[in-house]
C-alpha cells in the first residue's frame, strides 16, 4: 500500500488490512471514511497522524454521518487526527500547479482518465465516482472534436 495507506481503495481490503499484522500506519490520509478508516485506526502507531481531506463515503447518505468507530484508537496511542480543506491553500494553487507540471513533462508523474463517451452516459457515469467503478479521474466526452 503506497503513501502509507491510502484509503481510496475498495472497502473490501479492510479485512486484509486487519490481518496484515505489517500494516501498523505512522500517518494516513484519508479521503473516504468507511470501513477502512476504522479498520486503519486499529492498525496505527504511537503518535500517528490521520489527515482527512474527504469523506466520500458520507456523501449520499440519508441517515446522520456516521464517524470513525475505532476514534479511542486515537488515545490510546497518543495520535492526532485533523482535517484539512483544499482552499486553505488557495494562495499556493500557483506553485502547486507549476510543479505537477513539471512532473508530467518529466514523467515522474503520469495522468490517467477513465474516459466515458457521451453526455447521455453523464447519470450512470456520475455514479461511478461514489461506487468506486472509475479508475482515476473520470471524465465524460461529449464530443469526437
């Protein structure tokens, strides 16, 4: 699991997470909420930080926010958990996109697209973004041109 894991992968790892007895987390960010934040939150050390940025999970839900399950974790092992929010750093988006930039034209960094074809698709295809079918970043063309 890459950049100490990250959970924006599939809810059905969280049981592998549990028995992973390697997957002890120093720090977290996290985008989703879900199974997977409680299930990482049994799973960290001494001092970890949790960063949320998101929680994709809780967007359509009809009933209350449902918070982390495990949050006395964050106790017992003197751990801190704070949110952050993309606009805070509004004054650096410059900087921030000249850098990317420059690791697309390297190739340090590579862009993919999950690419649906047409503007009728546009309902099922919005979809996908809070199911985890799409891969990366969805996009939807509307035309050939």
């Amino acid at each position: 699991m890459t950049a100490e894991a990250r959970s924006t992968i599939r809810s059905d790892a969280a049981p592998s997470l549990a028995l992973n007895r390697s997957a002890h987390k120093r720090e977290l960010l996290d985008n989703v909420g879900s199974e997977i934040l409680d299930t990482v939150l049994t799973r960290i050390n001494k001092k970890a930080r949790i960063i949320i940025c998101g929680t994709i999970s809780q967007y359509n839900n009809t009933t209350a926010v449902q918070g982390p399950k495990n949050y006395l974790s964050l106790l017992v092992g003197r751990a801190r958990m704070e949110g952050i929010f993309v606009f805070d750093y509004v004054h650096r988006y410059d900087m921030a996109i000249a850098e990317m930039a420059g690791y697309l034209r390297a190739v340090k960094m590579k862009s993919t697209e999950d690419v649906v074809a047409g503007l009728d698709t546009l309902p099922e295809s919005l979809l996908k973004l809070f199911n985890g079918d799409n891969f990366r970043k969805l996009t939807v063309q509307v035309s050939e041109e």
